[in-house]
C-alpha cells in the first residue's frame, strides 16, 4: 500500500456509489411491469419479443458489467481498510481523517488537537508502518 493508493480511497468510494445506484435504475427497469403501447394498428409479437429479449439480454450484460467493477472498488476499498489496520489507534485516526475523510491537513490538525508538525510526524510514521507491512 501506497500514498497514492490512499489517496484514491475517495474516489473509489465515489464511483461505488454511482455503480450502486446504477444497478438499482437498471434492476428497477427490469423488474418494473412491462408497459403496453396502444397504437390502434396491428403488429407482430415476434418482432416485438426479440427486441425485449434484446434489451433485456443487454440490460442484463451491463447488470454484470456494473456488479464485477463493484466487486473490484469493493476490494480496494478493503486493501486500505486492512493498510490502516495496522496502526495505532492515532494514526489509524489520522489517517482516517486525512485519506477516508478527505480533511485537509488543517482540519486533521484542528481535529486532533495537534500542531502541524505533530500531524505530519505521526502521518510519516503511519506511512512507513503501511508501506513496510505492505512489503
């Protein structure tokens, strides 16, 4: 684990959100009651059936499509959540804070009560456990 693979846990978490949420429009989609069209003109089921068949087959493929990327930011998310296991309950805080919350350093130094420079060793020490039980 890395700085920068810390620094992607909120932009992991985003785009899991959107992934979810694009799941729950196309799951609603397909469950929803099929609506009938009233033209007043006779038409063919068939040609009808393969086009839904069609959609529904895509709908489907996207479904799969959305689920395995969800699994993928999933164990991301779970690789920097076992990174930061590691640490002291300080700097797990910290880092927390920092990385997961996506505080700036201010605000991580107002938060716990620290100055910069405290923040910025025990964010040091931090990173180098992670880096060093990553190895």
């Amino acid at each position: 684990m890395t700085k920068p693979d810390l620094m992607q846990y909120r932009a992991i978490r985003r785009e899991a959100v959107q992934l979810r949420e694009q799941i729950e429009r196309l799951e609603a989609v397909m469950t929803a009651p099929p609506v009938q069209q009233f033209t007043g003109m006779p038409s063919g089921g068939a040609r009808e059936g393969s086009r839904t068949d069609e959609l529904v087959a895509r709908h489907d493929e996207l479904l799969t499509l959305y689920r395995d990327k969800l699994r993928q930011l999933t164990d991301a998310q779970l690789a920097v959540e076992r990174a930061i296991d590691v640490l002291d309950p300080t700097e797990r805080r910290l880092m927390r804070l920092r990385y997961l919350d996506g505080l700036r350093w201010e605000a991580v130094c107002v938060e716990m009560s620290y100055s910069w420079r405290r923040v910025h060793q025990i964010h040091a020490q931090a990173l180098g456990k992670i880096i060093e039980a990553g190895e």
